[in-house]
C-alpha cells in the first residue's frame, strides 16, 4: 500500500475495501481507503464489443465478465501494492444491473471472501454512483468537501433520478424517469443520427461548436412533479429525421444533436436547482454515466447559486472505486452480508 499523504479526517474507523462491480458492460475493482482515496481503479470496458449491437448484450457481457474478472481484480490490488490480506473487507455490487453481469462480480467477490475470511458487503449501484463525489486520488485530483443537506441527481444509462441526501446513507427519493433514462436518450438518439455506441459521447462531440437552437425539441417540465420523461424529445427527434430524410436533405447532424443534448441539459439543471431551493439544499451533487457531459457540466455550473460537485471523468461512468466508498460507509458503520447474499437486479435506491 502506498503511504497515504493527504490523510482523510474521519469519524469512523479507518479501512480498507477491495470492491469489484460488474452490473453492466465494465468488469471493475479497486483498492479504497476510508471510503475517499483511491489507491487503484481498473476498468475493464467491453463498449467495443457491444458497438456492433448498438447497446449492451447482456449474455455477450456475462460471458465477458466471467473471462476478464479475476486479472481485473489481480491488477487492481497490484497497482495499489496490496493483497488480500492488507485488505479490511470485500464490497461487491448487488444491483441495480443485469443479472448475469451481477452475479459474476458477486460470485467472485465471494470467492475472495471465503478464501481470505474478510467480511462482504453488498452494495447499490447508485448509491455508488453518488458516492463517486467522495473519491479522490491523493496528490491527482482534488478532494470535495460535501456539506450535508444535498440535492442529488443521478443521470445514467439506466436510470435518472433525484434524490434527497440528509446525511451518509440517508435518502428520500423525489423523482424518476417515467420512461426512458437521460443516458438510454442519449443512446437511443444517437443511433437515430447514425453515431456510434456509447451514444452520450458521440453526441457530445459532434455538438461542439454546433447550433442548438437549430431545433426547438420539447422539454417536458412535468411541473409539480419531480419526475422526468425523455421519450417525447426522443420521438421528437425520430419526427425530425422522417421529415428531412422524406425531403431527401441531408440530415444536419451536429445542429440536431446539439439541439437533442441541449433539451435533456436544460430540464436535468433547471429540475435539479428548482429541488435544491425548495428543499433548502446546502450543495447540489451530479453523478452517473451522463455526469460526465461537458455541456452538463458547464450549465449546473452556470446556473447554480449552490456549490455543485460532479466527480472527476473517469469517475462518472461505471468504477469500482464507488462501489469501494459506500462499501466503506456501510462496512465502517458494522454493516455486512452473509454469503448467501443474492444479486438484487431491480434495486431502487427509496428502498435503502
Ligand atoms: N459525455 C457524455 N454525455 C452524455 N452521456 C454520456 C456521456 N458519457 C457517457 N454517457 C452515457 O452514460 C451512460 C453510461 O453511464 P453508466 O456507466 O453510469 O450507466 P450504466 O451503469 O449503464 O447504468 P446504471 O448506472 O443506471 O445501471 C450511457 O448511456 C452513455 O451514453
Ligand atoms: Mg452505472
């Protein structure tokens, strides 16, 4: 392990966690301490193998999680220059994901914990993604200071929702997408504009520098709701495409696109800061795969009068390292599994 200089002030105990996530198409694992420092974070991606599908296949992914798991896990601990035995227990994603992709992660990890006799823990997927704004690479990235109340927002490939965070581990869910996620948008649009998968990223490039006032998609506001939908922009966009390709015009992707990115940005902030002033929100926190969008950024930026965190890059789309910070929160609290855990595919965040 490598001597941590920027030392974290904690209340708990220090640990710490070796966590292995793999609920969708990235086989992950990392080396935490104290729920905030990372010491490694691999991510084995298998987007080039889903780009042919135009979305994750979830057999091609299991399959590909069982081949890749354990050197992901190896390399993990040898980056931090640990073994099991420096570690103080094990945190493994339980769900929300696809079932198949889960349970391989879940398998090992308690493998691992059999073999070593460290405790297990499960953990969600989106509590880890909000957990994300609590990493930090000592001496590489800066480390945030979360004040508590604080309006979250998690926009990923599965799932859109606003959360009410009071206090660590302490959620009431506002709202959710009545349809698609903001991330599912974006991939679904993309493939209507002929952009490669993942979509969020293509789209993103080919806005830059583009109008997106070229066309007035809809932005369903859902007032007096904090829910979401996205399929009507989605249909909207789908509408645009049948007109101008019946014209036999090119179809103006960047303008179109920019237009698509800018409809799902500005309902995302505006419901985002609308929630954290009605509930006296202290800080506003973005995670999830969709975070990671720089027009996203910016405009929370812009437009929040409260301190807005969003992770660094790498740690917006799927990592184990924020499987590693809420499996510290819960471990260093006395919580763990039993190996009889299962896999929970369908596992919302009110439920914690
Ligand atoms: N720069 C970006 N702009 C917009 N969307 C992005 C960007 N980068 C990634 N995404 C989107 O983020 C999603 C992937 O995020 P993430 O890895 O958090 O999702 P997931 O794990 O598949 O879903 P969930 O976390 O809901 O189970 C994809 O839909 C992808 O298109
Ligand atoms: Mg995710």
């Amino acid at each position: 392990m490598v001597n941590t200089l920027d030392q974290v002030t904690i209340d708990l105990p220090p640990a710490r966690i070796l966590a292995v996530e793999s609920s969708c198409d990235e086989t992950a694992a990392a080396v935490v301490e104290n729920g905030r420092i990372i010491h490694s974070n691999v991510v084995a991606s298998q987007a080039s193998l889903h780009a042919q599908f135009g979305g994750v296949f979830p057999e091609v992914a299991s399959r590909q999680h069982i081949r890749t798991i354990y050197s992901v896990i190896d390399q993990a601990l040898k980056k931090a220059h640990v073994s099991l035995s420096d570690m103080d227990a094990i945190a493994v994603t339980r769900g929300p994901g696809l079932p198949g992709s889960l349970v391989v992660g879940m398998n090992a990890a308690k493998g691992l914990a059999i073999a070593s006799g460290l405790p297990l823990v499960g953990v969600n997927h989106l509590e880890a993604h909000l957990y994300s704004a609590w990493l930090y690479e000592a001496g590489v990235q800066p480390k945030m200071e979360v004040e508590f109340p604080l309006m979250a927002l998690i926009v990923s490939g599965g799932h859109t929702e606003l959360v009410f965070m009071e206090d660590h581990l302490k959620y009431q869910s506002l709202g959710t997408t009545l349809d698609d996620a903001a991330g599912e948008a974006f991939d679904k649009v993309a493939r209507l504009l002929n952009l490669e998968y993942p979509g969020g990223p293509s789209i993103q490039k080919i806005s830059e520098g583009a109008d997106d006032e070229a066309f007035q998609f809809p932005r369903a506001w859902l007032e007096g709701s904090w829910n979401f939908s996205f399929s009507g922009l989605k249909t909207a966009v789908l509408r645009e495409t049948q007109k101008i390709k019946a014209s036999r015009r090119p179809l103006p992707v960047p303008e179109m696109a920019a237009s698509f990115q800018m409809a799902v940005v500005d309902v995302l902030v505006e419901k985002t800061i609308k929630a954290a002033d009605q509930f006296s929100a202290k800080h506003v926190l973005v995670a999830g795969g969709v975070s990671a969008n720089r027009r996203l950024r910016q405009e929370f930026q812009t437009r929040s009068k409260l301190h807005v965190h969003i992770p660094a890059l790498d740690l917006c789309t799927d990592n184990a390292a924020m499987a590693g910070a809420v499996g510290y929160q819960r471990f260093a609290r006395g919580q763990n599994d039993s190996m009889d855990m299962d896999v929970l595919p369908n596992w919302p965040i009110a439920e914690l």
